[in-house]
C-alpha cells in the first residue's frame, strides 16, 4: 500500500483526496498513450490532462500551500500533514509533467508524422514557408504585440494568469544586460499552418511563439538578443469570498480581480533555458525551486484541444456519438405537456438530444397556459439558449425566477454576466444562498390547466448547458406528479425566501437531509444483508470522499453487502482489503465522454429503489451544497437505469478497476466481448427510436382516408 492510504488519521484505509485526484489524471493521461484511440483523440485527451492539472494546481495546490502558510500541523484523514501532502503532491505532479512531454514527444509527435502531419521548428522550414511566416508576422502578429522592457523605469508588468510570455535578455553596447518580456497575444491562433507541396500529403503548422522568437531582434533593433524562452505561471486562484455582505455579486467580483493578481505557484520554463532569464524570473516572481517546471516541448499543452479539431483530420477522432432527436419517450409528441401528463419521460444524454430539456423551457416560455417558471442555473453556456428562453418567457408576462449561482468556481464571470441579462429582462434573479452552493438541477412550470393548477417539472443530473451536454452523459427525468411538484415548490421556497426545510414527499435534498438519507439506507442493506434478505449497493457517481459514507460502506463490506462502485475521478475508498472492504468493487470509466451522471441503487431486500440526483459523495455536497437527489418510481424508467447501471459495470473498453494498493488496472480483455458502454448506449438510443418510428409506420399503414376526410382503422 503506497504512502499516502496508510491511514494513521483515521481507523479506516482513507486515501488522501490530492492523489486520488492525481491518479485519476493518470488515468486520461494513458488514454493518450493509448495506440489504439485514434490520433486526434489522444491528441485531445492529452490536452485535457492539460486543463485538468491547472485547475488542480490553481485550486488544490493552492489550498495546501495556503495551509502550510497558516502552518498548519494536523494530519488528514489520510494521516498525512500539511507538509507532507505538499511534498508528495510536488513529486507527483514533475513525474506527471515529465510523462505528460514523454507522451507528446514520444508517442503523439510520431504517430502525427505518420499520418503526415507535422509542427516545425523555424529552423526546419523552407525558403517558400519562411516568407509566408514573415509576411503573417507584418500583416497579423506584429500590430498585435507589446514589447515590454523592466527597468527601474518600468516595473515587471502584471502577467496573466495562465498567459504564455516570452523572457528576452538584451545587452547593449556597453556590455550592460537588459530584460524584456512580449505576451503571446491569446486573440490569434496558437498554431499556424504552413504551405505545404500540393499532392504531397503532408500538412505543416508552426505555434504562434515560434514566430514572434523568430523576428524578435526587429522589436529590440537597439540591442542584441542574448537569449529568449517561453514561460507561463499559474496562480493561486482559490477565491475567498465574504458571503456576509450586502451585495454578493459585487463581493465576487472583486475577488474575481484578486483572482488576477494571485500568488505565482507555478512556474513553467523551457527546458535548459537560459540560466541568467531563469534567475531573473525566479526572484522576480518569487517562487520556489519545487514550483518550477522545465519543460521538453511547448508550454501550456492546453492548445492540442483545438488542434486536435483541425478540418480535414476527421477520420482520425472517434466516430461522433450523434444525439437522436427527439428521444424515443418524445417520440410522435408535439405537445411535450401532454407527453408528461401521460407518464413520467426519462432522457439519457448525449445519446438522446438535449432537445427535450431546451424544449421544455422553449415551450414554457411561448404557452399562454403558463404561468410561472422557476429554475436553478450553475454553468450555461456562453451563448445559452436556455437562458434565452427563460428571458423570452419574462418577455412574455410569465413570472419567472431563476437561481444563478455565482459561486461556480470559474464560470463567476459568465455568470454574473447572465444574471444582470436576466435581470435587465424582468426576470427575478436570485443568486444563491449564504454559505451554500446551489448544486441542484431543476426546471419548475406551472400551468393553468382545465382541471386546474398543474405542475411540470424537469430533475437532472447534470448542468442546464447545451454545450457540455454534447459530451457529458447526464440524466433528466420529466413528471408532473403532484406530490413531486409540491416538493419542487417548497425546494423553491426555501431558495427564494425563509422558508424552513420542509419535510419533503419525494425529494431528498442537502444539506439538510441527504446524508441522514443515505447512511440510514447503506445501514438497511447491512440489516437486510444480516437477516438473511437480498441485499447490494450500486452507485455511480463523480467522486467518493466523505469520510462517514466511506466508514460505513466498510461495515456494509463486512456484512458481506455487495458494493459496486462506479466512481470516475476521485475514491478515498480503498476496496479489496481482507476484513475491510473485500466485498467492495470500484471501477472507473475513461472515455470518448466524461460521465457525469449519478446514480444511487440500494436492493431493498428484495425490492429495489432507484435515485438520480445531482451530488456526489463528498463533504461539500452532502453538507455545504444544495443537492437534489429524486426517487425512479415509474416502472419503465426504472428497467431502463437498471439496464443502464449493468451496461456501465460491464464495460470493458473504458473501465479500470480499482485495486488494494489504491492503483488502477484495464480490465482484462481477453477472452472477452469487448464492450464500450457508451458506443453501445448510442445504439440502443437509436434502435429505440427506430422501433417508435416501424410503430408509427405501421399504424399508419393500418389506416385509410374515408370519403369524408375523416380516417378509420382498416379492419
């Protein structure tokens, strides 16, 4: 058992939650590695190990330094100090680095040039390629660039947060040494590509900073250029907000400027640069030897996302798994209210389009029957529809209130920028609760109907985000039960007024409930699984770390309960060890989509329950959050997330398995029928909605016009 699971904080094996997180990056990082991906696509996922490790050293990084700032002396959950965390972490993250280039340099750069794609070095090119390199610089880089000397004069300037710069040393006649920076402009495209000879099959592309390097002596013409190299920091961007204040969106506004100006604690260079330049930003950034990393390529490898999207490489990604529209529970609906009325409508995503949750809100928004409309939003996109639709709603005389939580850890801006839209359209915008995240996904409509007041209702598992639904899978379930539209209506309540936590019908929500919830329901299956009753415990979620879940799914594991869990990025839980967790399998899935959506099956003894809901296992979620997470009562949705729940455990393409030493394995593919969860899920989708179509085709056929007009079924 590796260091950091040795537990002494804890009578329990507790896996620090740092590298859990790390291992989980790993686990990208070797789909990048993985020859039989297609090229573009380990293009990509390298590119997300990439983003993925920003916003680690950004956030986490920052918040353990933060306590060794505090000098904190108490140990994790893991037994681990402050310290030593910290010391570990480092390691990690330059051994990471190091494969994060070795991929690059050693797999992906090779597989490119055999499929005859290649990034040149300017001193690689030809005469024909260095003049149209010359001539871009004049027309579009050169009127975009600010040299910037540091002098006595003119301080270092204020760098970007994730900014790619270049530090130039100058000397002048007199032998004296100057230093300069020039921001890589991030409004022209990191890559460029180069003429190539027609037929030949080969595509050349240059990075942006390779150009500017290249023409740097006509911006310093006074000095010679004794040396140059890229470099980038990252900044502490954990945000410390005052929620006790009179005005919380101008609260994190200002902390989103701090944001800007945070401590550099990370440093990224080039690889064997110049040792004079490298000093010069060391002290002037003041960071420390740990926080420096050399690196044998181009920096911030976030740039491959779009690289790897260049036209014509088509053929080289996966096959796009393409949303069926509508869905087959919509299928032959016009009216998406009557389609509720008649049954409970379940869409999984992006399998099925995000279509029905847009046109939900659209048709909302347009139905004179309507009356209201209540929604909560954490990340929409940056040309949302859905907010749109809820502006065109108010546009319309509905009452519309809408929950943005601005607290979402870098969507703030986007946010806020919605908000005051929302706003300025007549919509009442309310902006979260004190010391809480409002996590929950739920879209309330109330309309007047002929027999009265009736209330529909979307519940989800993912973000009102038509962009991340095209390759988040997530969950949405539609129903216009009244004791769940009570429930959607006091969950209203409690966020817009003063209202007491209700005791709720349906709805299990945080933080009030959610935890007593699911500890009473892991210890039924413990007293199930002791009288001798059906017992089992399947969840697939984002992330396992609360300390309490995780201690009592080891009693349940002792009870010899069988706990299945599929859990993508971070697990504290260790599972398979003799007495502890043995009867505990943690699996996590990898690939073409992120899965995002959770859900929650407990046996029952003998009749088994089914939840969706938007929280994970963690502190946070179950104590500092607002969650919802919604019973499956109707009886073919629940088939349908149980079929759902067995496909995902048996996939063997995009599954590790999680072992004693808190490593992870592939699953052994031989002898078996490889299975791909969510190629197959896109199969069924469309055999799905190809059945409603042979349906509808055939009660068609069984048709016939009348004199009249009218029809009649042939006999």
């Amino acid at each position: 058992m590796s260091d950091h699971i040795n537990g002494q904080g804890k009578n329990f094996p507790y896996n620090n939650r740092q590298l859990s997180w790390m291992d989980f990056n790993q686990r990208v990082m070797e789909e990048a590695f993985e020859k039989e991906n297609p090229i573009m696509e380990r293009v990509n996922f390298l590119s997300i190990t990439a983003s993925n490790l920003d916003e680690f050293i950004m956030v986490r990084v920052a918040g353990v330094l933060d306590q060794l700032e505090h000098d904190t002396k108490e140990c994790d959950l893991s037994g681990l100090t402050p310290k030593q965390q910290y010391d570990i972490l480092c390691k990690k993250i330059h051994d990471f680095s190091e494969k994060q280039y070795n991929c690059l340099n050693h797999s992906i750069l090779p597989a490119l040039k055999k499929q005859g794609i290649l990034i040149k070095k300017i001193n690689e090119l030809n005469p024909q390629q260095l003049d149209f390199i010359n001539r871009y610089f004049d027309r579009r880089i050169y009127p975009v660039l600010t040299p910037m000397a540091v002098d006595t004069s003119r301080p270092f300037p204020l760098l970007l947060n994730k900014s790619l710069n270049i530090a130039i040393r100058l000397m002048n006649d007199k032998r004296e040494t100057f230093f300069a920076l020039i921001q890589v402009p991030s409004v022209l495209p990191r890559f460029i590509e180069l003429p190539s000879e027609e037929n030949s099959g080969i595509r050349n592309f240059i990075l942006l900073e390779s150009i500017i390097t290249s023409r740097l002596a006509e911006l310093f013409a006074l000095y010679k250029i004794k040396a140059s190299f890229p470099f980038r920091i990252t900044r502490d961007s954990d945000l410390d907000i005052d929620e006790d204040t009179d005005d919380l969106m101008s609260e994190i506004e200002k902390s989103i400027k701090q944001r800007r100006r945070g401590k550099p604690i990370r440093l990224e260079i080039a690889w064997k640069c110049d040792q004079q330049l490298k000093d010069f930003l060391i002290e002037t950034l003041d960071v420390d030897e740990s926080e420096i990393y050399e690196c044998r390529g181009p920096l911030d490898l976030t740039f491959l996302s779009k690289f790897a999207k260049i036209s014509g490489c088509e053929s080289m990604c996966f096959e796009p798994i393409k949303p069926v529209s509508p869905s087959a529970d919509f299928f032959g609906y016009d009216d998406i209210f009557k389609a509720i009325r008649e049954k409970d409508r379940f869409v999984h995503h992006p399998y099925e389009s995000f279509d029905s949750v847009l046109g939900f809100v659209k048709a909302a928004a347009r139905d004179e029957k309507v009356l209201a409309i209540k929604q909560t939003l954490y990340r929409v996109s940056g040309n949302s529809p859905i907010v749109d639709a809820l502006i065109k709603a108010a546009e319309n005389g509905k009452q519309v209130t809408v929950l943005v939580e601005l607290k979402a850890r870098f969507d703030e801006e986007n946010n806020i920028h919605w908000a005051k839209k929302l706003e300025k359209a007549g919509c009442h915008v309310i902006y979260g609760l004190s010391g809480l995240k409002t996590h929950c996904k739920i879209c309330l409509v109330v309309r007047n109907e002929d027999d009265g007041i009736r209330r529909y209702l979307h519940m989800g598992t993912g973000n009102y985000n038509d962009i991340t639904a095209r390759f988040y899978t997530d969950m949405g379930l539609f129903t216009c039960k009244e004791k769940f539209g009570e429930d959607a209506s006091s969950l209203f309540n409690v966020l817009t007024g003063y209202s007491h936590p209700p005791q709720y019908n349906k709805f299990i929500v945080a933080p009030h409930g959610m935890r007593g919830f699911f500890e009473d329901k892991i210890k039924q299956e413990i007293e199930n699984a002791k009288k001798g009753l059906p017992a089992g415990i399947t969840v697939k979620i984002n992330a396992l770390v609360d300390p309490a879940i995780i201690e009592l799914l080891y009693e349940a594991s002792k009870a010899n309960v069988p706990v299945r869990l599929i859990v993508r990025g971070i697990c504290c839980l260790i599972p398979g060890i003799e007495k502890v967790s043995e009867n505990i399998v943690v699996h996590s899935i990898v690939g073409q989509l992120l899965e995002h959506s959770r859900m929650f099956k407990f046996e029952n003894g003998g009749s088994p329950q089914m939840y969706l809901g938007s929280a994970d296992w963690m502190q946070r979620n179950l104590d500092k959050r607002v969650e919802l997470v919604f019973p499956v009562e109707d009886d073919d949705i629940h088939r349908r997330c149980d079929e759902i729940l067995e496909i995902l455990w048996n996939d063997i393409v995009n599954t590790r398995i999680q072992l004693s030493d808190a490593t992870y394995v592939m699953i052994d593919r031989r002898g078996k029928r490889l299975r791909n969860c969510q190629v197959e899920f896109a199969s069924l989708a469309r055999k799905a909605v190809k059945v409603k179509q042979q349906a509808a085709n055939a009660e068609n056929s069984q048709r016939v016009m009348t004199a009249d007009g009218s029809h009649k079924i042939k006999k």
